[in-house]
C-alpha cells in the first residue's frame, strides 16, 4: 500500500489499522505531513507536527505562513526566492510551491533572516519554468506542519492528546468528537 502525502487525498483502505493508531503520537514521524484519514462514520482526520506543547481537547491552528512574489528556478528540483520573514530550515517542508499554475510539494529549505535568498527543495522536477526564469509565483506552508494553538491562524481541528512541541500525532479536523469541553461537531 502507497500513502498518499497530498493533502485532500484519503486513507481510506484499511480503516482498522489507522484507527487504532489514531491516538498516537511520537519524536518519530510515522506518516506524510498533511496526510488525511476519513472514517465511515464521517470523522476526519490529519497527521501533523506539533509545534508546542497542546492539551486534549485544545482548538488548534495551523501554520499560516504564505508567500508571493518572484521565484526563480535555478535547477530542475530547486527554486530560490527572498524571504520576507525570518525561516527556519525545513520550515516549509510539506508545503507547497506554484510556478505558472503548476503547484509542487517541497521536500525542504534552508533558513535565513529578512531579505535572505531561501532556497526551496522540491520532490519533482519542475517542468512549468526553465532553470534561470524568474517568474511572480506562491508558495504555502502546509498547514499542519507546525500545529499550535496559539495565534489568529485560521482553527483547523482539535488535538487527540496532550503533546509536547516537536511531536508527531493525529489532530481531528472533521466530525463529532471531545471538543475540550464535551462531544460535539468539529470542522
């Protein structure tokens, strides 16, 4: 069995195995980021990175952080661009990049300050632009890359467990489950 890593894609084939491991959580990443599950009774889930320590039950927000502008592509699976924030390495991985309409998913990036050239590591190889072009594109973190609680990001779910930062788990998105306060609709 092939698990998908884009987002919107399910796992829906052996719902007993995923469901037993739902509850679990590690230093270890089990799964792609992003990766959703779905079970019959209409409960959605995703695997993510935890970005802080999150209480059972916490509303929990995504990573937010977007970029448009100039991109340029300097090799077949590499692009750079200018950070307009400070990025941590591999702060994007799993996230995703648009050049020409064609959206990639990056396999990780090195880090610098403001007005730094980043450079973003890509799975595939880029095909909608040619190596030296420099072309007005977008780039995403994928949201659950770094899941919190803190912030104004947009709410994306609620978390399973009690988790450390700097764990990998599953977070509810869809569906009836423990709200932090009793059971009711999520999503």
């Amino acid at each position: 069995m092939a698990i998908t890593s884009r987002i919107g894609n399910y796992l829906e084939r052996y719902p007993v195995m995923l469901q037993d491991k739902i509850s679990e959580f590690g230093v270890t990443r089990k799964y792609d980021i992003g990766v959703l599950y779905k079970i019959a009774d209409g409960r959605e889930y995703a695997y993510g990175k935890f970005g802080g320590a999150i209480t059972a039950g916490d509303g929990i927000v995504g990573n937010p952080w977007a970029f448009a502008g100039a991109i340029t592509v300097t090799e077949p699976k590499t692009a750079t661009f200018v950070a307009t924030v400070a990025l941590g390495v591999d702060t994007l991985q799993w996230g995703y990049i648009e050049l020409n309409k064609v959206v990639y998913k990056i396999s990780g990036n090195t880090g610098g300050d403001v007005g730094a050239t980043i450079t973003v590591k890509l799975f595939d190889e880029i095909y909608s632009a040619k190596i030296g072009d420099v072309v007005t594109g977008n780039i995403a973190a994928n949201p659950y890359s770094f899941i919190t609680t803190a912030g104004e990001n947009p709410k994306i779910g609620v978390a399973l467990n009690t988790v450390t930062a700097d764990t990998y788990g599953w977070v509810q998105i869809k569906g009836i489950g423990y709200n932090g306060t009793g059971i009711g609709e999520i999503g």
